[in-house]
C-alpha cells in the first residue's frame, strides 16, 4: 500500500489501520477522504453511514455532503420523504479533506464558495456530482413548513496541519465568505465553519472506535455485591456538569456514539417527559430535586478504574437515560452545582449481560417493539452460525453489538454485517423487494414485524436464511463496484439468487442438507451468475435512482423469466445437434436491444432520421426505430424521449 505524504506519524499509522480494516487501495488522497468522512461522520450516524454515497466523486470544491432528517443520513429524495411526514429537523455537513499540513486559502475559499452556489444557485449551476444532493435539497425547503427550525449548515475543512489559521490576513477572509452564507435569509438556524487538524482528527477517529478513555467525577458511590458476568458494578452520583462534560466529543457536541446500545432515539424537547425534564433543570425550586426526581442513568463499559471519586471509563455505552441525557445536555447554561444525576455503572465484556441491562433498564418505559429486535435471544443463534460457517472458508462475521470486533486485527471491516445491514440483504434477496433497501433500518423492522406476524428475525427462521442472503449480496456488492454499478447491487444480488436456483423461502424449511447444497451452488456457479444478473440489468436503460422503483424490480424479474426461457428454448432446439448451449447468445440479444421501460429520458445526441433514432443515455448507444416523422433531427442535441411499449412515442426537443 502506498505511504500518504504526511509528517504526523499518529495519523498514518491511524490511517494504515483503517485502510487494511476497510480492505482499501485507493489512492492516497482518496483513502485520506474516505478516513476522514469516517472519523467526522460515522459516529454520528452508525445506522445510515454508507461512505461510497457520501462521497462527491471528483467534483471540485468538495470532497462529501451529508444530508441528515431526524439524525438519519438520506442520500435520496425517495429515502427522504417517508422522514419528511411529520416534523422534522434537518442538518447538512459539508467536507473538504487536503493530505497537506498547511492550509491554502484558495482551496478554502473555494469550498465555501461552493457551499454558497448549492444552495443560492439553480440545478443548472451545480457540478453533476452534486445534483442528487441538489434535489434533496430543494424536497426538503419544499417542505419547510414542518421544520422544527431552519436546518443547520455545517462546513469543515480538515488537514494534517495543526487546526490553526497561518495569518492574521487568513481569518478574515474566511469569516467574510462564512458571513454572506450566514446573511442567507430563511435559510439555517445556524452556520459554522471549522479547521480540523491532524490532533483532533485522530480523536474523532478514536471516538468511533470507542477507545476513548473519560473521567467522570462519581461523587457519593457504593461498590455493589459481586455480580454473575459482571467485573464491578457501583450506584451513585455525579454532578449534572460532570455528566455533560462526560457525554461531549471532541466537537463538543453530544457524543452519539455512545448511544449506539439504547433502544430509544431521543424522542426531541417536544415530548412531554422531555420537557417535564427540561422544565425541573430550569426550575429555581425543583433543579436540585433532580437526582430524585428523575431515574437516571446507566453505564455499561468495559473498563473501568476507580481513583477516589474520580472514574476513568473506557469503552462505554449509555444503555438507559438517553432522553435525560439529551435534554441535560441541551439545557447545560442551566445546570447548576447542587444538580445530580444517578448513575448505575456496570463493568462487563459480556455480551448477553449487556443485552440483559439494555432489555431490563427500558422495558420499564414506552418503547418502540422494534427496538427490542436486535437484542433478542435470536441473533444469538444467528452469531453462532456464521461463526460456525467461517470455518467452511466463507468469513462474514455478525457483529450482535457495535465495536464488537474492532479490535480483532484478524477480522476486516468488510467481513462483519450489522444488523441494520443484514435487513436489507435479507428483504433484497430472501424477500426479494431490493428497492425498498434505502429506507432506514428502523422503518423496515416496523414495515415487516407487526403484531400478526413477524417477517424479521423470526425464531422459526433458519440462521442459513440470513447468512446465504448476505453472502450473495457481499460478493455481488465487490463486482458491482468494480463495475460502477453499486446502487444495483442489491437487484443483482437477488438475481444471482434465482439464477443458481437457490430457494430462500422464509416458510420453507431448511435444513443442513440445503445449506450445504446452497453454498455448494454458490461455490461452483457464483462467476457465471454474476456476470448474467449484470447483463440482464444492464439491458435495460435505468436512470440514477431507478433501482428504488418497485416497477423497475418487477421488469428486471420479468426479464429473467424471459432470459431462462429463451435459454431453455434453445438447448430444447438443438439438443439433438449435440451443442452445449447456455444463456449467452439471449443475454447478448439483450444487449443489443436494450429496452426502456414506460416513462421519460433525458438523453444525449439524439440524431434521427428515416425511421431510426440513435442517442445516448448512461454512456451507452441506443438504436430505436420510429413512424412519425417527426421524431426526426438533423443535428445530435439533448432532448427528453417518451417510450411506451418499448418504442418511442414522443420526443421534446
């Protein structure tokens, strides 16, 4: 792996790290965008963070945008819209990552200036890696109406340097460029700007690890009796301010990894238990009733060392008390000194026992059903079973907890699957609706469990279902991106499915004999179905965000059908000739007569005339035959095609 050209030996061995975790071998430069989306962005947003749709390609002036509503990264207007039906809040981070350790104003202006036209410019204005983001943009004022408060704009500019400005001439005129976008009116609640250094980005980056070590003052504490799982365990106090300061990231923000195991998002300062919480912090009577007045908290990590009163914990999760810690938290200017909270620390490595705490510590409140999805009993077996298959030379590691094998140098980032992540393999493949994979986890758990019937997780589910689903999608995922056709790989995953004839029928029942016969298929047919499932997509004309469209799942289906018939009618004709025929000749008629489904194009160099157009449309040349004269064009120009049927039936020029 090529050595990035930087002085500050800490970060590149922090940066060698990543890069082999996430099995990367890019460009320098490229690998050190994608270390620092990662370091600013992946805490924040452990459930929604996909890296490759954060970044902006090689657009100039910005290397990421993310777009959060409700603290779940969109990258899609149709990802978007199921968050946007109630109120919302919204938040947009802007990046620009540099390898240098100095700062060139220029590349900095540059930025912000591109922030600027992103929001003050038409669709016209943005450079075509930003347009996605564009109309995300543009759906979410569209609907400022159910604004909380305007969305916040944040803009951060990170290199290797010391995280300080070069000259007293600099600050101005980055302060000057921030000003015009603050002077934007109706636009943001508010604006930052910020110089991230190499020493702050190495914390961020140890944050997301969870490898932080913090102090808490824990004032008037009792070691509890030895507990079955549990190293030590204490109940307590600690001051309000201790506890803030506790809960903060290097930004000084709230550290939302370290709610990663609370099964209750924070519901907003709206919800009345909030605000009744938020009411006693402001109360001059009742502020130093906090401590009994309110349940407190509770603490899992996985060292703790006691000095006195103070507690130096690392490797924490917040399992209960996430409502109480956000509203704390956003009401610190009124915490005083004679305000507690109560806190229960527990010390364990122990899985089942943390599960254990996070089930019992908030079953006593009003919680989501699916918020008990992931921990129960269930993905026990399922980690159980993929453990057991590594050792049949497939390694996909399920990861039951966040962080859980981060510091297992053995186990690439790319070899563990989520929860949320294994939802949408199993929906795509086993379930196979691949366009529903861009709504967030959350919604999926509620679309498919309810309290007739549960589609997830289900105990009568054979662990096989989940593992050969995800082991589909994995490698599918790795040709896709060679390919640069990622956001299909989850249609081509499902393809690859009904190609190598493997039956993932959740009311089937499996057994070893199947899952060896699966893996068997898998093995033996995996290269050539590949290769099929990406021609079938490929003859179709799909624009960016067709891959979301249940019409377009149900035309690739009905093309598969159409492929394996075709192939079957051939071998049946010249089975007695003796000829080893298979899907090739259909699949290179499919790509010759690429088909476009029922809707408009926006294609380039368009030329018609006698009855035969040709065009453009996802760098591919299409020929297409036409009756009306006039469809015709003497010169090549961009123009919107209508198709019905598979013909043209209409053409705006």
């Amino acid at each position: 792996m090529p050595r990035i050209c930087m002085n500050n030996i800490t970060l590149q061995s922090m940066l060698k790290e990543f890069s082999t975790k996430n099995s990367l071998t890019d460009s320098d430069s490229l690998r050190f965008e994608q270390f620092v989306v990662y370091s600013l962005l992946a805490n924040d947003y452990n459930d929604t963070f996909e890296p490759d749709a954060l970044s902006t390609g090689n657009c100039i002036g910005v290397d990421s945008i993310a777009i959060a509503i409700n603290d779940v990264l969109v990258y899609s207007v149709n990802s978007a819209t199921p968050l946007t039906t109630g109120i919302f809040d919204t938040s947009f981070t802007f990046i620009q990552a540099k390898t240098s350790s100095s700062v060139d104003l220029g590349d900095y202006l540059k930025f912000l200036q591109t922030v600027k036209i992103f929001f003050t410019g038409k669709l016209e204005d943005q450079p075509a890696e930003l347009k996605e983001a564009y109309a995300i943009k543009q759906f979410i004022y569209d609907k400022a109406g159910k604004f909380r408060c305007d969305p916040t704009l944040t803009m951060k500019y990170v290199y290797t340097g010391d995280g300080k400005f070069p000259d007293k001439d600099f600050l101005p005129q980055v302060q000057a460029s921030v000003s015009e976008i603050e002077s934007l009116k109706y636009m943001f609640s508010s604006v930052e700007s910020k110089l991230i250094g190499a020493v702050e980005l190495q914390n961020l980056y140890k944050e997301t690890l969870n490898r932080i070590t913090k102090p808490l003052m824990f004032q008037r504490h009792v070691a509890l009796p030895k507990l079955s799982l549990a190293t030590a365990a204490y109940l307590g106090v600690s001051k309000c301010k201790d506890y803030v300061e506790f809960i903060k990231n290097q930004s000084g923000s709230i550290n939302k990894g370290v709610f990663y195991d609370n099964v209750r998002d924070y519901l907003g300062s709206a919800n009345q238990v909030n605000a009744d919480i938020a009411e006693t912090i402001k109360s001059d009577a009742q502020r130093n009733l906090f401590s009994v007045l309110n349940n407190g908290v509770t603490v899992v990590a996985k060292k703790v060392v006691p000095s006195g009163d103070v507690f130096k914990i690392s490797g924490f999760q917040i399992v209960n008390g996430c409502q109480t810690s956000h509203v704390l938290f956003e009401n610190r200017e009124h915490i005083t000194d004679d305000m507690y909270v109560t806190i229960k620390l527990i010390e364990t490595d122990d899985i089942e026992l943390s599960s254990s705490v996070i089930k019992a510590t908030n079953s006593q409140s009003v919680v989501m059903k699916e918020a008990f999805a992931t921990i129960k009993p269930y993905h026990k077996r399922l980690e159980d079973f993929f453990a057991a298959m590594n050792t049949q030379g497939h390694r996909i590691f399920y990861a039951r907890r966040p962080h859980q094998y981060d510091e297992d140098d053995t186990i690439l980032l790319n070899e563990t699957v989520s929860a949320p992540l294994l939802i949408k393999s199993f929906i795509s493949i086993a379930l196979e609706e691949p366009h529903k994979v861009h709504f967030y986890y959350g919604q999926l758990l509620r679309d498919y469990n309810n309290e007739a019937s549960s589609l997830l997780f289900n105990e009568s589910h054979h662990p096989a279902l989940y593992f050969v689903s995800h082991l589909i999608f994995s490698k599918s995922k790795e040709h896709c991106a060679r390919r640069r056709m990622s956001k299909w790989s989850y249609h081509v995953a499902l393809l690859v499915k009904k190609l190598l004839h493997i039956d993932l029928s959740p009311e089937k029942k499996t057994t070893d004999d199947h899952v060896k016969d699966m893996i068997t298929k898998i093995n033996s047919g995996f290269e050539r179905a590949i290769h099929t499932a990406e021609a079938i997509i490929n003859s179709f004309g799909f624009g960016s965000n067709d891959h979301m469209d249940p019409r377009h799942t149900s035309a690739i289906l009905e093309k598969y059908k159409i492929v394996v018939a075709d192939s079957h009618r051939q071998k049946s004709k010249v089975a007695q000739e003796g000829k080893n025929v298979d899907l090739s000749d259909t699949l290179k008629l499919l790509q010759q007569q690429a088909q476009f489904l029922k809707g408009n194009y926006r294609v380039r160099h368009y030329k018609a005339s006698n009855g035969t157009a040709t065009f453009s449309y996802n760098s591919k040349e299409h020929n297409y035959q036409y009756d009306n004269p006039k469809f015709d064009s003497a010169e090549e120009v961009s123009c919107n095609i209508r198709f019905e049927n598979g013909t043209i039936h209409d053409v705006a020029f």
